[in-house]
C-alpha cells in the first residue's frame, strides 16, 4: 500500500483504530445526528459511484449503499476495516480497501467523494485535496463533514481544557492546521485550499447539533478515558495527578448531565464543491 503520511498510518492501524472498533456502536450512535445531516445532503444516490474517504468502520458507506450507490469505502486501519467488512456480511457492495486518500486510485471515476470527519488529517492538504479532485469525473462533487472550532464543540474541549492544568508545561506551540480533528475548521483556510485545488463552487453549511455523549456521567468518563486527551495524557501522568485531573474532569462534564443522559452540543461544516 502507498502512503504518504507514515505517522497517520502507524496511529490509525494501531490503538486508534483498535479503539474505535471497540467502541464503535457507541460512536455511531453519538454521531448519528451529523451522520443524517451528510446523508440528506448527499441527496439522491441511486446509480452513483461513490469513493468514501476514511470510511473507518463503514457507517457510512453501509448508509449510501443501502440508498442504491455503488460505494467504495477507504481507510488507514485494518481492523476498523475489518468490522466495516463484517458489518456488510456477504454483500458485494459496497467494497472496502485499505488506503490513504492522497494516492489511491479507483478503477473508474467517481461521482461523488464524501467523508464523515476522515479528510483533516492529511500532511499535504492541498496536495491530498487535488488528487481527490481527479478521481472525480467532471462536475462531479466534493462533500465534507469537518469539525469546527473546539469552542463549538464542548463535548470534544470541555475535559481537555479540565485536565490541560494538570498536564507537564509545555513551550510546543501547536500548528492549529496540523493533520488532526480540527484542521478544517477555519472557514477561510479551507475554502484557499479546496480553490487552489482546482475546485469551483465551494459552499460550507453550518450544522449545530445536541449530542448525547453518554447515558451517565459515569460512563461520560469512561468514554473520555478512551477516546478524547485523557487517553493519551493520562498514560504517562504520576497515579496521583491522574486522580485529581479525572475529578476535575467530572466537575467540568457534570452541568451537561439531563434526564436524556449526559449531552453536549457539537458543530460542524458540510463542505461542498464540484469539479468543474
């Protein structure tokens, strides 16, 4: 498999994605709401070759295939890949193949390129971004799900702004358009990026949804212990210090508790554009 970003590659295909699989069930449900707002703006699929980039364990993929798309879903991990397979069962379609998005090429072109928070992580973004402009045909359609800012999406900020006083200092000032979740939430980064790509009628929509992070506060805990900077920070902090910064992190997730389970807002752009 040729890849271009090795870092992503070893991340993906190890605890990551193994992480991911785990909770997968989890994840799919919490992130159903955006997960609807891509499908409905994917509009009707019937026919259409689809290349689903950072597939991860197939959601959505499955989805669009169901709508009668003819998908191909990619990913770095092999074992996200592995449940996306065993999700389809002994269908045909849709297809999935392990590989980076900045250099794999299809049989045919595609109509349509989507991806569920799978584009933000490549190295060379612009690079990246103009090769997936040419595995579509012509007129044929870029539509993104990106995470906006870290304020817009308490669920992912509000533990690791907790936890952040109880890290070791640090003078590493980090590139905000670094390969990672947020690196397409600046409107106007993007938009340069998608326009010196090649690509014409570039259009973002704003998508603000309630999510419902976990059924307790406990379980939310749970949660950000494996997917969210605690997993990481956590790991090499004295037992002690992980004490306190995990009460820390619950005084600051508790005001999100309801009657509904714990739940956060989140926020997002649907980025579109077309291949002229």
């Amino acid at each position: 498999m040729d890849v271009l970003n090795a870092e992503q590659l070893a991340y993906w295909d190890g605890d990551a994605g193994a992480t991911w699989v785990r909770n997968q069930t989890h994840l799919d449900q919490l992130l159903s709401p955006f997960t609807e707002a891509l499908m409905v703006a994917a509009g009707q699929v019937t026919g259409k070759k689809i290349l689903d980039l950072g597939c991860g364990c197939g959601e959505t993929a499955l989805r669009l295939a169901e709508r009668g798309a003819d998908v191909t879903g990619i990913d770095l991990s092999s074992e996200m890949l592995a449940r996306a397979m065993h999700r389809r069962g002994a269908k045909a379609n849709p297809q999935f193949h392990q590989a980076d998005g900045a250099v794999f090429v299809g049989t045919n072109p595609f109509d349509l390129i989507v991806s569920r928070f799978g584009v933000m992580f490549f190295n060379a973004p612009e690079q990246a971004l103009r090769h997936l402009r040419s595995l579509l045909t012509p007129g044929g359609e870029l539509l993104l799900a990106c995470w906006q800012a870290p304020i817009h999406n308490p669920w992912m900020s509000v533990g690791g702004r907790a936890i952040a006083p109880f890290l070791p200092p640090s003078n590493e000032v980090r590139d905000p358009k670094a390969p990672g979740p947020f690196a397409f939430s600046e409107q106007a980064y993007v938009t340069e990026l998608l326009i010196n790509a090649g690509y014409e009628s570039v259009e973002f929509e704003s998508v603000v949804k309630s999510l419902t992070v976990a059924a307790s506060l406990d379980e939310a805990m749970a949660f950000q212990n494996q997917i969210g900077p605690a997993a990481s920070a956590f790991k090499s902090l004295p037992k002690a210090v992980v004490t306190e910064a995990s009460a820390a992190m619950r005084a600051a997730i508790a005001p999100f508790c309801t009657t509904m389970g714990v739940v956060m807002e989140g926020a997002i752009w649907l980025i579109r554009a077309r291949r002229g």
